[in-house]
C-alpha cells in the first residue's frame, strides 16, 4: 500500500484542474467527473483505513528523497481515520450539492471542491510540518471559493472576515516555523520529535514559545476560544453543503494539536510539562459554554448550528487537552460523530430554507412539507446535544469517564451536562418555531441576514441528508469496534517511536544506510583519482 498513500492527495489535484479547462462550459460532465473522483476517493481511503488497522504505519518519500531531507507521507490509523472521515463526508456533501443545484448557483464550485479535498487529505497525511502549512494555505485558498459561492454581499463580508482570521494564523505558523528551524535545523516531524527529546535545558525557553505559536494556529483552525470569532458568521453565511464539508475543517486543527503534541511537544518533554493542558482545558470549558449558550440566542437556525459546532469543539479539546490515551480515544470517536452531526444539521437547514427562504427562528408561514425534515432535524438535534441512544449520547460519556483522572473532572463534568442540557433546551426552542408552534401568516418573513435565492425540493437531497443520519445510526450501533479502532490509534500515538522508525528507519537501518552511503563515497573517491574501486582487487599483469 505504500506507493497509494498519495493517491488521494494526486488524484483531487489532477481532477480540479481538468475539470476547469476540458469541462467548463458542460456541468453535465463536471458533475459526473467530480462524482467519480469522490467514489474513487472513499475507496481509496477505505483501502487505507484497512491497511493501517492491523497497526502497521508506512510512509512514502516523495522523489524517492529520503527523510529527512525529502517530503514524506505518512499513513497511521490517525491519518487513515481521517482521510476516510473527510472522503465520506465529501461524497455525501457533494451528491447532496448536485441534487439540489447549488453546484450551478457559481462558477468553479466543482474544480474548488476537489481542491479543497486535496487540501484537507495532505494536511492529513503530511509528514513535514513546512508541508502542513502548504496545505492548510490551500485550504484556505479553495474554502475562501467555495464560501462566496453563490455571491452576496453579507457572504462577501463573511468571507473576508474569515480570510483575514487565517492569514493572520498563517502569519503566526511562519514565525513558529522559523523558530522551530533556527533551533532543530529540520522541519520533518519524525526527525523534530528526536531531537526535541535530545534539546539543552538552556533551549527550553525557545521549545515552549514554538509549541505556544503552534498551539494559536491549530486552535484558532478549530476555533477554539478566543480564537474562534470567525466560524459563526462564515458558517451561518456559508452555502449549507460547503458549510457541511467545513464542519470537518475544525476538526483539522484538533487533529493537529493530537498530532504536533504527542509527537514533537509531548507532556513528557521536560520543558512542556502541563503547558498545552493548563492553556487547553481551561479554553476548552469556556468554548463549551459560550457555544451552547450561543445555541439558545443564535436567532435563526444556521447560526444556532453554528455555535453547536463551537461548542462541540469544546468538547473535543476538552477530551484532547487531557493528554491520555483513554481521552484521545474518546476524543477521536467523538470527532467522529461532531463532524457527521454538524453536518447533517447544515443540510437541514439548507431544507428549510429551501422551503421558507430563511432560517429565522420567529413564526412564520408553514413549511412546505415539513414532516420528513422536521424528523430528520430532530435526530440529528439529539446527536449534537448528546442525547441517548445516539453516538453523541456514547461519545460525551467516554468523554466524562476518560476525565475522571484529572484533578480538574468535576469541572469537567459539570460544564459538559450543564452545557447538554442547555443545548437540549436551544434545539428544542428552535424545533418548536420551525414545525410545532401555531404559524402567523401575517408575520413578515426575517432576512436571516441576506436574501437567499430559493433551493430545490429534491428527493436526492434528502437522501443525502439521510445518508449523514444513517452514518451516524451505524457509528451508534458499531461503538466497539470503532472505539477499539480508536483506543489503538491513541495507544500508536502515545508511543511514537514506531512512527518516527517509520520514517527515518531504526537505528539499525541508518547504520547500514550511512555504511552504505560511506562506501559509496570512497568509490567514487577513488574512481576521481584513477584508483581501483577496491585496493584488494586482483593484480594483473600482461607478463603473467
């Protein structure tokens, strides 16, 4: 499996930019191209996923450079289980666009969405944090696309609001790799973790002010407070597919706090000891409430999803910030159901608005055939706000049971059932104003901050949308072997050394590696001199 570790990242990468010039004037074709790379996609890193589980972690050296001086790939459960997440949340996501023509609503929109996977599967994959950069800024770049999609003014502002936060985060990574480079002298992650474990005491100060840069721009990418005051608004003004892929964009920047500071900057490290925790958790329990409480005063439906989503990234680095194999496990299943969840509450409010024009949470006009959205609404409200018998319900309780070994769990404990209880109550306030309550026709319908043009009532869609509830369904239903699948993935994590050997080779390898290399030297040495390749090779003599 070694030489398909970069499929998913070459194959969105050639399909973007042959869909752009052999297929712009045709959306038929566009469509049916971009489907197919998204099929082609989820095979691949279901293929992927089955490689990693059996526990081995391989990496490919693009060029055939090796580590660490050339760019590496890195496949592990943590990789594998994202890049398959993100594949099949794209293909719903983007069948769900396609049946209801939000595809058309722009130009490019097929083109930006392969772009953006591509961006998301080498962020994922990257073994070169310099890389990591790369790919977060084409993230950027293809999001900042895909969220003016459709045009408007208030998304226009949206997007601008939401460029400006990340490129002020791409500023304070370029300052952190610099300083990461001028101490260690490589970017490789493999080669960082070794030598940030072998760094003078006097060095310390510069490790911890790197791990804190970082720290910012991971936590800013999953908006983490109080970094996070670009995600309402972007994902509130957002077209609701690209908002439903974003909601696996947050989770990004979880993934890299998990990846960077069990890797490079563990809790082991003597100049870290509780740094990240004393900085993470403390933000986590707020970003928990201040997101849940938005729930209850959101205004209309897209912005109350919206801070569900802040708040469920709440939950998450809370579970992260503990820095335990038992929390990173349930962090991992947790993420795993936050991104469906979000998503499909995304769809739904597409839906409504498909069939109001706004998502206004005030007494309106009946929705036009409502029953089917209403119900898919509320399981997809009861998986966000951890009600039982969902995956929300397991994932916050594997949550509550990993914290318990912290000083700080009944803190823990009593913002996330405070916070659940608020969003219980925020869901189902919005519930009732958009299906239950008695509808003054006369009451003018809000803006719901722009005018949106009507949506497409299609079949498909909503099949899309119950594709997203089913996942979630099957992640309830297949809670063991996935929390096994992620109990192992934090137990590779939380011993890195198979990683790094991975990637730079045991110390055995680079011994026969560097004798090889050596050897190699002396030949040409003395092929430069006119000597024989070997001294002790046979004389011979035209005499004899």
């Amino acid at each position: 499996m070694q030489h398909w570790i970069i499929a998913p990242i070459i194959l969105p990468a050639l399909m973007g930019p042959f869909i752009t010039l052999a297929m712009r004037h045709d959306v038929t074709l566009q469509r049916v191209a971009s489907l197919v790379s998204a099929v082609l996609l989820v095979g691949l890193t279901g293929a992927l996923l089955v490689s990693a589980a059996g526990g081995n972690i391989e990496s490919y050296e693009l060029g055939s450079w090796p580590a660490p001086f050339g760019i590496v790939l890195v496949l592990d459960r943590l990789s594998a289980l994202m890049v398959t997440l993100t594949a099949v949340l794209g293909l719903v996501v983007l069948a769900y666009a396609i049946a209801t023509n939000w595809d058309q609503r722009g130009r490019n929109f097929h083109a930006l969405y392969q772009f953006q996977l591509m961006g998301l599967f080498g962020a994922m994959l990257t073994g070169d944090i310099f890389n990591l950069f790369v790919f977060f800024e084409i993230l950027l770049i293809a999001s900042y696309g895909l969220m003016t999609h459709g045009g408007g003014r208030m998304r226009l502002r949206g997007g601008v609001q939401y460029v400006i936060y990340n490129l002020a985060g791409s500023t304070l990574f370029l300052f952190a790799l610099g300083t990461l480079y001028a101490v260690f002298g490589t970017l490789n992650m493999a080669d960082l973790a070794e030598r940030a474990a072998e760094l003078p005491a006097g060095d310390g100060a510069l490790l911890r002010v790197t791990a804190v840069l970082l720290l910012l721009v991971f936590v800013l990418k999953g908006a983490l407070l109080p970094m996070h005051f670009w995600l309402p608004n972007t994902y509130a003004l957002a077209p609701a597919p690209v908002a439903a892929l974003f909601a696996v964009m947050t989770k990004v920047g979880a993934y890299s706090v998990i990846r960077v500071f069990t890797l490079i900057f563990p809790v082991t490290l003597a100049p870290m000891g509780g740094l990240v925790a004393d900085v993470v958790v403390p933000a986590a329990l707020v970003t928990l409430a201040i997101g849940m409480i938005g729930v209850l005063g959101g205004g209309t439906l897209a912005r109350t999803v919206s801070f569900a989503a802040i708040g469920s990234m709440g939950t998450l680095f809370l579970a992260i910030g503990t820095f335990s194999e038992l929390a990173t496990g349930a962090a991992l299943y947790y993420l795993i159901h936050s991104t469906l969840a979000t998503a499909a509450l995304f769809l739904v409010v597409d839906q409504v608005r498909a069939r109001r024009g706004n998502s206004a949470l005030v007494p309106q006009a009946p929705l036009v055939r409502s029953g089917l959205v209403a119900a898919f609404f509320f399981a997809a409200a009861i998986a966000m706000a951890g009600m039982p018998p969902l995956s929300g319900f397991l994932g916050k309780l594997m949550v509550l049971e990993a914290i318990r070994a912290a000083d700080w769990w009944v803190w823990g404990w009593a913002f996330i059932l405070v916070t659940s209880l608020i969003a219980v109550v925020g869901f189902a306030r919005a519930g009732s104003v958009l299906f239950w309550r008695p509808h003054d026709k006369m009451t003018p319908a809000a803006s719901d901050e722009f005018q949106i043009a009507p949506g497409t009532l299609s079949g498909w869609g909503m099949a899309a949308l119950g594709t997203l509830l089913a996942l979630i369904a099957a992640l309830t239903v297949a809670a063991g072997p996935v929390t096994g699948y992620t109990q192992a993935t934090a137990a590779q994590l939380y011993a890195p050394q198979g990683y790094i050997y991975a990637v730079l080779g045991t110390p055995e390898e680079r011994a026969a590696r560097l004798a090889a290399e050596e050897e190699r030297a002396d030949d040409l040495h003395g092929a430069d001199h006119g000597a024989p390749a070997h001294s002790d090779a046979p004389a011979t003599s035209e005499g004899h």
